[in-house]
C-alpha cells in the first residue's frame, strides 16, 4: 500500500528564501524564488475542464504544505495541469506540470514533512509523497475515507467546500492506474514530455485551467 502514491521524485532539497511574489518577477523554473508563508487560512478556487470546486486550507494541519501550496497557486503554477492519476473509489492525483522544463526545476524542490493532524477523508487534499521529506508539487484529493494513509505520514492541508465534490466526482478515471502498474500516464513521461505526451496519449484527461485564491 505504501508505494500507491509514490511519484518519481528526485532525492535533494532546495532552501526557500521567502519573497513577496506580487512584487517580484515569476519565475516557474526557479522554485527558490517563490517560497512564501501562507494566511492561517486561504481558499483557493480550482476551474476545471469538469467545473469549479473550491479548496479550504487550513496552515495549522500542514504548515510546510500550506506554504509550498499557496506559493504555487500564487505563481500561477497550476495553470492546464493534468488529473494524471484518477483512481475510482481511491483520490484524484495532479501537480506534475506540462512544461518539462518547469517540472524539472520542481522535481528537487523538496520539502520537509509535517506532521499528521487531520485525517485522510473524503474530500481532504494532501501532498504526495515518495517517503520521508519528498514532497513537490503533486497533490491528490481523498474520494473516500483513505485513513489508512495517516499512518504512512500524509497529512492533509485542506479540504475541498460544499458540493464541490460533486465535481471532483466526475473527473475522467478510466484509465486508472499509471503505468507500468495499470493503463495510465507513465510519470516519468510526464515529467520528460509534459502535455504533449499527455494531449496525445491520454486526451481524455481532465484538467485544471486555472487555480486561484479567492476570499
């Protein structure tokens, strides 16, 4: 069970200097440059090629996860970034971003873990992780009480709003898990060929089009 959520992440870490990203140039390929400190709570709005669902994050269940979350949304990172990993009655996995070169300069990006506060149900978001302090930029969200994995060290950050599971409900699954396992993007490939890969293979992927903080 333990390697369900295992992307291919590099071992090695980059310090975070914190920044004030509206006033600063954004940069993608330099995740250095876009570490900032995340409100005790934030919404972060998530249109999508199925519809809108809306993500409440809490900073105090997942410090380190709220921070490197928030950064993202605030550099626009999510920007037409694929459900890659759908799996029916499990979670909804996306973060590995369509520019190669942009999922590169993440794949080192490592922060440190925190600690499980919450628990893996329905509708909780959570980073992935490839073990101990691996965690980037791939996130999933709970289909169903998961909380077998609290134990494994995922600890949840938010919680998706309302009916906003209505949504994540209908995102495309049927090609299940990733290869070499099951019928599904092969990660390595989407990190090495972005969407490109990904447009032509798997064209029935659904995706986010845009991800923003909203009050």
């Amino acid at each position: 069970m333990k390697t369900v959520l295992i992307g291919l992440i590099t071992a090695g870490a980059i310090a975070a200097v914190p920044v004030d990203i509206a006033h600063a140039e954004i940069d993608l390929k330099k995740p250095d440059s876009l570490a900032q400190k995340a409100p005790d709570t934030f919404k972060v709005n998530m249109e999508t090629s199925k519809g809108s669902f809306v993500i409440e994050v809490t900073r105090s269940w997942a410090p380190r996860g709220a921070d490197r979350f928030y950064s993202l949304v605030k550099a626009g990172y999510f920007t037409d970034v694929r459900f890659f990993r759908v799996i029916s009655r499990f979670m909804a996995q996306f973060g590995i971003h369509g520019d190669p070169a942009v999922a590169r300069a993440w794949r080192t990006a490592q922060i440190a873990d925190d600690p499980v506060i919450k628990s893996n149900g329905r509708g909780y978001v959570t980073f992935a992780t490839a073990g101990p302090n691996t965690r980037t930029t791939q996130l999933f969200i709970n289909f169903r009480n998961n909380a077998n994995l609290d134990s494994m060290g995922f600890a949840p950050i938010g919680k998706v709003m309302g009916n906003g599971m209505d949504v994540v409900d209908k995102l495309f699954h049927r090609y299940g898990e990733g290869a070499p396992r099951g019928a599904g993007p092969d990660q390595g490939r989407i990190q090495s060929e972005g969407n490109t890969y990904l447009k032509k293979d798997f064209k029935f992927l659904d995706y986010i089009k845009s991800a923003t903080i909203v009050k």
